[in-house]
C-alpha cells in the first residue's frame, strides 16, 4: 500500500507498528487525511498468499494544555535568583499556555514543594488576594506554598495570572543552599491534565550584622567598685 514505508511488522506475531507514533494534527499518510494504506500477505516459505489491503484510521485525542515557564526560550522550565532581604521576584514574565484542541482551562496549580523556612517563604500572585475572581477564574491560597486557580477560563486569562507569579522570603537565615522548586500544572476543559513544569528558585544569602540584644544603655557602679559592671549580649541572624 501507498503507506507501507511507516510501518513495520514482526514476522512471527504479525504485529503491525507505527515507525513513528502518528500525530492527528500533521497526518503523513499519503492521502493526507489520516487513513494509512496497508497491503499484507502471509507465506508459508513456499506461496504466498494474495494481498490484502488494510486501512488503518488515526482519529483525534484530546491534547493536555503546554505550559512553558519561559517564553521563546529552549525549553519549558525556568530559573530564577532571590536575594535575602530583597522584594517579590516575578518569576515567570514570559510564561505561555497553549493548547491544540481547547480554548479554556479548568484549574491551574501551582505548588511551592519544598519551602525550607515554613510560611517565611512562600508563592503568591502580584495584586491578588485569596479569593479574588478574574475574568471567571477563583484564586486560593491554601497556604503559603500553593495557589490553586479554578473556573472555566480563556487560555490568555490564566496565562495573565500566571505570569504575576512571584515568590517572597522574609527569613533572615533562608538556607541558600536548597534551589527551591515550584511547579505548574494546567487542567483544560476537557479535564486532561499538563505534563507539571518546574521553576527552579536560588536563594542568595547576604550578611547580616548582628545586633546588641539588652536596652540598657547607661550602668553605675560606686567608687572602688570590683567585678561585673555590665554584660553585653549579642546575636547574630546569619548564626542563630
């Protein structure tokens, strides 16, 4: 048949495989319409019998959404850098959704998974609060490392949220050497859930100087006075 070149057949089983897994959207057959054309004969080693034609359908599957983290980057991660003591750092500006077979999600969660200072680190949207509602779309924050984004929305709706993702430390000993990792995953309407996409956070240390712990600032001690006038304590938030 006109198709035979893209497949291939095991003798013994006579199991017949796609050389290349097909693709709906960009059909190779030679009609171009998704119909491959086959003959197949069996042999005894001797006759062969006479061809049969086969005709294998390809029919469409619903495709899950494509986020990718960094725009017209390689790619479809991300890398970010925190620095102690700094702002919100947007993580994702650049961030795309899109999707072959549907022009709405469902649900968009992202996830903080591995927060080193409890809720002195965190995951939030830029000028969203838990349980404000855009364009048809809730946002909640279940806790400081997890935002779910819920409600039947356009592609460029959440992608607008998306890209107001930003992430916060307020730790004075952030453990910089822990690259935190946030992850993405998209819902669409058909209920089929993205391959989670991860952006890689680094958190960047910065001294900070100790301080003098006791308020007292003047001491008095009588004429020919011996021993301690004064103990000065101290602490550092880089040490504990």
């Amino acid at each position: 048949g006109a198709d035979a070149a893209l497949f291939d057949i095991d003798s013994k089983t006579g199991a017949i495989t796609f050389k290349t897994v097909p693709d709906f959207e960009n059909p190779t057959d030679a009609g171009g319409n998704n119909v491959y054309d086959i003959e197949v004969t069996a042999s005894d080693g001797t006759l062969t019998s006479p061809a049969k034609a086969v005709a294998i359908t390809v029919t469409d599957a619903n495709e899950p959404a494509l986020v990718d983290l960094n725009g017209g980057d390689a790619g479809t991660g991300a890398s970010a850098e925190f620095t102690e003591n700094g702002n919100a750092l947007t993580l994702v500006p650049n961030a795309s959704i899109s999707d072959l077979d549907s022009t709405n999600l469902l649900k968009l969660d992202i996830s903080l998974t591995n927060a080193q200072v409890g809720s002195l680190e965190g995951v939030s949207l830029d000028g969203y609060s838990n349980g404000d509602v855009a364009n048809g779309i809730t946002i909640t924050y279940t806790d400081s490392a997890t935002i779910s984004l819920s409600g039947s929305g356009s592609l460029a709706s959440y992608t607008a949220l998306l890209k107001a993702l930003q992430y916060t430390n307020t730790s004075d000993a952030p453990v910089p050497e822990t690259v935190r990792t946030v992850t993405v995953t998209a819902t669409d309407d058909q209920n089929i859930t993205s391959t989670a996409q991860t952006i890689s956070v680094t958190v960047k240390a910065v001294n900070d100087a100790p301080t003098v712990n006791d308020k007292l600032t003047t001491a008095t001690v009588a004429e020919n006075g011996t021993g301690t006038i004064y103990t000065v304590t101290g602490s550092d938030p880089d040490t504990g």
